[in-house]
C-alpha cells in the first residue's frame, strides 16, 4: 500500500494586498493513507507550508513574487520515505521578505532548495541524499542585500550540496557531493551584495573540505579550487566525494565546466600548453613501514608517465624529494609548490585527496579539442598516513590492495591534469573510476586515454 504525506499552505491575505504574484505548485502522487498534517498560522506570515507522514512521492514547489521587492523560489522534493518535520515559513519585511526552512526527512531520494532574487542580486542554497537521512535548515533574508544560509547533515548512499551567490560583479559558487556510504555536513552563508561572498564549511566524514578562511580566500580572488578524493565507506567498499568553490569574476568570463563523455569526465580545468610540471614529494612523511622512500618515490614517478605516456605535449616535468616540512593539511596551503604528502590529520574514512587551484580569468587555455580552459595553477595530492599503504609488484585486477601506492597516485593525477571521477557503472575498468573497489589498477584504460586527449595536445 502506498501512504502519503498532506501538505498545508497557507497564503495570508491577498494577492492585491500582499502585491504578490506567481504562485504555489504542489504535487502529491499516489495517494492512500493520510499519516499527518499539521499547519500553523503565525503572526506576520504570508506563506506557510508544513507537512510529516510517509510518501511514496511528495514534490513542493512554491514561489512567490512580491511586488517591486522580491522573487523567491523554494522547493522540496522525496521519494519513497518519511517526512518526521517539514515547515516554511516567509514573513514580509519593510526591504523585503525573511523565509526559513526545516527538512528531517529520508528516503530514497530527497532535497530541498531555496532561492532569492532581487534586481541583479541572486543567493541559493540546495542540499539532498540518497538512500538515506538529511537534516536541513535553510534561511533566506532579502533587503538590500540577499543573504542564503543552510546548516545541512546528510548520511546515505550519494549526497549534494550547493551554495552560491550572484551579482553583477562576480559568481561564487560552492557545489559538492559524495558517492559511497558517507556523512556531508554543510554549515554555509552565501550573500550577494554587491560582491558576492561565502562563509562557513563544509566537511566530508569529519574532514574539513574547506572553511571560512579559505572561501574568503576564493571570493577575493578570480580563482577557484577543487578537491576530489576517495575514502573507505562504512561498508569498508570504496567511495567518492569531490567539492569546488569557484569565483568568476565577471559573468563573461564564465566558461562550461565538468562536461561528461563516455568512458571520462572533464573539470573543465587544464595547464597552460606544455607545462611541464614539476611535483616534489614530502621525504619525512613518507609511512616509515613502507619498504624504502626510494621505493615510494619511483612507484610515483611510474605514476606520473603513464600520464606522459598518452600525450604529445610535455606534461610532466621532474619529480623531486622535498625535505622540508610540509604545510599543514589546510584548504588555505596554496604556495606554489606541487607536492604529494603523507598526512595524518585526514580523518579515518578518507584514503587520499588531489586539491586543485586554477584561474577563472582570461586568458584561458584552449584545449586540443578548440574548448577554453581555466588555467590550473596548482596542484597537491594528500595521502592519508593512517592506512596500511603497500607497494605491489605489478598490476593484477584479482587482487584486491586498497593501499597501493602506484594505483591511488595514477588515480589522482588523473585529478592533478583536470579529469573529474567518473560514477557510471558501466566504466568500472577506467583509472578514474573509483580504483575498482581497491583493485590494483596502473595503466590508463581507453576512457582515461580519450579524457586526456581531449584537453592535451
């Protein structure tokens, strides 16, 4: 039997009154048991929304327009779960109106977004999961200015999020998600006036992606930066979370991003034509039960040509010891500096992480494929020292070595020359998809080949 949730909306006062126009669409599918309602009409509200129950199917959409002060949209959609709280609230102000959001909620597919607009001032906030639970408050205050703000936990199968600020001088976007049993966690304000600006962070099984410090970094900036990493679930199967925080300085300068092929996935990020890049791996960090640093070093360097080996352009300049203390394991640490480090303040699920810097500013880089690029200007891949790492004596896809040194590296500088992770299923054999659940892995596969060729010459 298939039960449902029953939605109540309220609009208080009318349209004329309210100067208010659009509209609410809701949605409510295969309907049977009623299991809960409940809506309150509290003072000074103009729109109200509240809900709990069990749904096969359940889509709200509303938006309200308000006259020459305002436009907000916000949206809620689940699959196949169980509404514990939903409620919205949006209240006038004198500049404009105030609307906050709560979701606890599961499913197998849920999410929640809410935006604002006024003149060329934008600020969203959007969060979901799948197979599995998300708590979310999301909050929304337009004036002068547009300030955005969710503080989101998601745990399940897949998870998103997204939060982004828009103005006529700049776009700052902060977008991630993760594949494999995991935890997101989201605490994140977004405004836009006049300079579009970001705080707050977010965090992937515990691990800081970035923070405060970093966004403000990224806004004050025509950069962006990018981590993509993989971690053992709870399961103990491999999984996949990646997060981008990007700042384009001017809406002509916005170029696509992360086009998807069969067999690849593109950032839409490359280096400048022949780069030659030089990477330095962290001496003193390299685990001390690894049979020697010499050892650690050529499976990396092994790593790095098989790049070189699928392209005419000279990608990849020398590979050297650094013998100096590595920075701190921090979203903040762009020096310039190539490295590949062992770290042991990455948390217990993650297994390594690439974190790429580039520039969203022209000139860009055209790629092979006539496509303009943001110009990568850093890159530095970060390995957890808590795990069992290993060097294998070649690459046999029956085994089953989560912690080969060769496999995770190749991996990731996959990363470090701008492809993205690929989720499909049907692309299980490629480097860049998820390692194969730890198999040993060394060589490019024919996706990884055409995913390089399309950017390098």
């Amino acid at each position: 039997m298939a039960f449902i949730a029953i939605l109540s909306i309220t609009i208080l006062g009318s349209a004329e009154e309210l100067g208010m126009e659009g509209g609410i669409s809701t949605s409510i599918s295969d309907s049977g048991s009623i299991q809960g309602i409940s809506a309150a009409d509290n003072a000074g509200a103009i729109s109200q929304a509240s809900s709990n129950g069990v749904v096969d199917e359940f889509i709200k959409d509303i938006r309200l327009d308000l006259d020459n002060k305002c436009t907000i949209d916000s949206a809620v959609e689940i699959e196949r779960g169980t509404i514990d709280v939903y409620s919205e609230t949006t209240k006038l102000t004198e500049l404009g109106a105030r609307t906050t959001s709560n979701l606890l909620a599961d499913g197998s597919s849920v999410s929640i977004a809410l935006s604002g607009l006024k003149g060329s001032n934008k600020a969203t906030q959007i969060a979901g999961v799948g197979n599995g639970a998300i708590t979310s408050v999301l909050g929304l205050d337009v004036g002068d200015s547009i300030s955005a703000y969710q503080k989101t936990a998601i745990e399940g199968d897949q998870g998103f999020m997204g939060s982004n600020a828009l103005t006529e001088t700049n776009n700052m976007i902060v977008d991630g998600g993760f594949s494999g049993k995991g935890e997101l966690s989201t605490e994140l304000t977004a405004v836009a006036d006049g300079q579009a600006s970001m705080s707050g962070s977010v965090s992937m099984n515990g691990d800081t992606l970035i923070d405060s410090e970093g966004l403000q970094y990224v806004a004050s900036n025509p950069i962006g930066v990018s981590t993509q990493g993989i971690f053992e679930d709870k399961n103990e199967d491999i999984g996949l979370f990646g997060l981008e925080a990007t700042n384009v300085q001017s809406r002509t300068d916005a170029i696509s991003t992360g086009e998807v092929w069969p067999g690849y996935r593109l950032m839409g990020i490359r280096w400048p034509y022949n780069p030659g890049v030089t990477q330095y791996v962290s001496y003193n960090s390299v685990p001390s039960y690894l049979p020697s640093k010499y050892g650690v070093w050529n499976e990396i360097v092994k790593a790095r040509y098989t790049w070189q080996s699928a392209t005419n352009e000279y990608t990849v300049g020398g590979t050297y010891w650094q013998f100096w203390t590595p920075g701190s394991y921090s979203y903040n640490n762009r020096d310039g500096w190539n490295t590949q480090t062992w770290t042991t303040l990455l948390g217990g699920s993650a297994i390594g992480l690439t974190r790429t810097w580039y520039s969203t500013s022209s000139p860009y880089v055209v790629g092979r494929d006539g496509t303009s690029y943001y110009t990568i200007l850093e890159s530095d891949i970060w390995y957890n020292a808590n795990k069992g790492w290993r060097i294998d004596s070649w690459e046999d896809p029956n085994v089953h070595s989560t912690y080969d040194v060769r496999t995770i590296a190749t991996h990731e500088l996959g990363h470090t020359y701008g492809l993205s992770d690929l989720y499909a299923p049907g692309y299980w054999n490629q480097v860049m998809y998820a390692y194969n659940w730890g198999n040993c892995k060394w060589y490019l596969r024919s996706g990884d080949v055409r995913g390089l060729q399309r950017m390098y010459w």
